[in-house]
C-alpha cells in the first residue's frame, strides 16, 4: 500500500505536546473518521475535518 500524505487544515495538538500549525504536512495511516497522522515521529489523533488528503511525498519536494 503506498504512503498517504495530507495538509493540516487547522492547529492539532500532538502526543508530544507540540500544537502543529494549519500547513503541516503529515503522513497519515488509516481509513474513515478519524486517522492517525505522524510528523517527525510525533503522533497526531486527526478527524477527517482537520486535514485534507492528496499531497504526494513527491509533491512536497517540489
């Protein structure tokens, strides 16, 4: 299964404590209405409102 990535459309806390901006592009594993996203390792607990799907890791190095 290839890697899902997604913009964070408003602030989300994650486990570490860290409040990660609207912008944040995340990897994301999981399907329905809430998913599990990871930046820099950090976990963030997301619901389908708070992020958008379709960012490519290839996308985001451009």
């Amino acid at each position: 299964m290839a890697p899902r990535f997604g913009t964070l459309i408003v602030p989300v806390p994650g486990l570490s404590g860290t409040t990660y901006p609207p912008g944040t592009k995340v990897a994301i594993r999981g399907r329905g209405a809430t998913v599990d996203a990871f930046v820099h390792g950090d976990w963030l607990p997301l619901a389908w409102w708070e992020f958008t799907e379709g960012i490519t890791e290839d996308a985001a190095e451009d």
